[in-house]
C-alpha cells in the first residue's frame, strides 16, 4: 500500500520530466530546418517520378477513391524510410558508400528508363487515360506501398538530404529526423492527394489539347532525365544523422 501510494505521488512528476524531455526534443528542431526541408519536399512531389506516374495513372483508370488508396501505400512506404532515418541506418551508407553509389546508379538508370518511355515515338503521357484493370483495395495499398520504396527520389531524399537539416549540436537527433521527416510526409502527401483528386479533370483536359498532351509529355520526360542525370553525377555522400 504504500509503495502505491509513493507511486501516485510520483506520478505527477514523472508525467512532468516526461513533457519537459518532450518539449526540449521539439524545441531542438530548427524552424529553419523545418522550412527547408518542406522546400525540398515540395519541390521533389512536383516533378514527375514513380509515385506520381503511378497515383496519377491509376486515379484516372479507376477512379479518385483508388487514387488515394494508393496513396495510403505511398505514405506507408514513407513512414518506412523515415522508421530507417531515424534508427540510423543512414549510418550504414555513410560507413559503407559503395553501397550508396550502387544505389544512386540503379535509380538513375530507373529514372532514365522512365524518361525514354515519356519521349520514345508512341510514347504515353502520364495523364494520358489507360485501359488498366482494376484491382482490390489491398493491392492498391501494396502496389504503392512497393512504388514508394523503389522509389530512387525518394531514398535519396531520406539517406542523402535529410540529414543534412538534423543539427547535431543541439542534440535529440532521432527526434530532429522524426520532425524533419513527418514534415516531408505531411507535405508530399498532401501535394499526392491533391493531384490524386484532381487526376482525371486534368487528364480531360489535356485530352481534348493533343498539343498540351505532348507538350507535357516530353517535359515530364527531359524532367525524369534531369533528375537522373543529377543523381548520377551528385558527389554528395549519404550522411549519418
């Protein structure tokens, strides 16, 4: 009885020191940091990529409602990556960057499959109505789930320019890279989402402009080969948060 009752007087003051160590792990987190890397998320979900093609291709075909189940799958896949960041397996790359090239390289050279498929004669514009079976609400989930981990913006996003925003000297970086990353998920999935609901208005729209379609399909195409082309020749190293 009175190791209880010494408990619930303790309670309190547990529940305080556990706040406060709350609060300064937030409070580590820079805003400008914060900023930067809603930035750089933002700018990564507006160019054309896996997720993308795949959000887009498969709200038109089957409609808004499966659009976003997929992008249930997407943000799954982004809480993995950021499960990873914030353990440090970051780390690993950074200890072994012959792993990391491989990695740069084998997404460069997707990226660049990616392109040649936009602007090759006969080739398919991302907004472009498909004829695509439909499939059940769990591979819908699981084709996006797997898009999203395959995706090489995405991995290089989490191991290579995330960690670059964590401060170390300010200490609590497992909570800096959970912050850090929930920003980029909180911004790529809701630009995901947009676009999800939007997908098939758009696609009427340009299918009624043959020229717009074009138009978009060869800069979607010099965009994925940009990107590829950056990522193979980017020096940066993973860094270890």
């Amino acid at each position: 009885m009175e190791a209880l009752t010494l408990a619930v007087a303790a309670g309190p003051a547990v529940a305080a020191g556990l706040a406060g160590s709350a609060g300064s792990a937030v409070s580590a987190v820079d805003g400008h940091a914060v900023l930067g890397v809603a930035a750089v998320a933002l700018g990564m979900v507006l160019s054309p990529g896996p997720n993308m093609i795949y959000l887009v291709s498969r709200s038109i075909a089957q409609g808004r409602r499966a659009g976003l189940l997929s992008l249930t799958g997407v943000a799954a896949g982004f809480l993995v990556y950021l499960a990873a960041v914030t353990a440090g397996v970051a780390a690993v790359f950074s200890v072994v960057p012959a792993l990391y090239t491989a990695i740069k390289l084998a997404g460069a050279g997707y990226l660049l499959w990616l392109a040649w498929k936009a602007v090759r004669p006969g080739g398919t514009a991302v907004f472009a109505p498909q004829q695509l079976p439909p499939d059940p609400p769990r591979r819908l989930f699981a084709m996006g789930f797997l898009t999203c981990l395959l995706n090489p913006k995405i991995a290089i996003m989490y191991i290579s320019l995330l960690p670059q925003f964590v401060a170390p000297e300010r200490g609590h970086v497992a909570a800096q890279s959970l912050v850090l990353g929930l920003t980029q998920i909180v911004v790529t999935v809701t630009v995901n989402g947009l676009i999800a609901v939007s997908a098939g208005g758009i696609a009427s729209f340009l299918n009624r402009r043959p020229g717009w379609l074009r138009i978009q399909r060869y800069a979607m195409g010099t965009v994925l080969g940009g990107l590829a082309v950056h990522i193979a020749a980017d020096r940066a190293k993973a860094v270890a948060a």
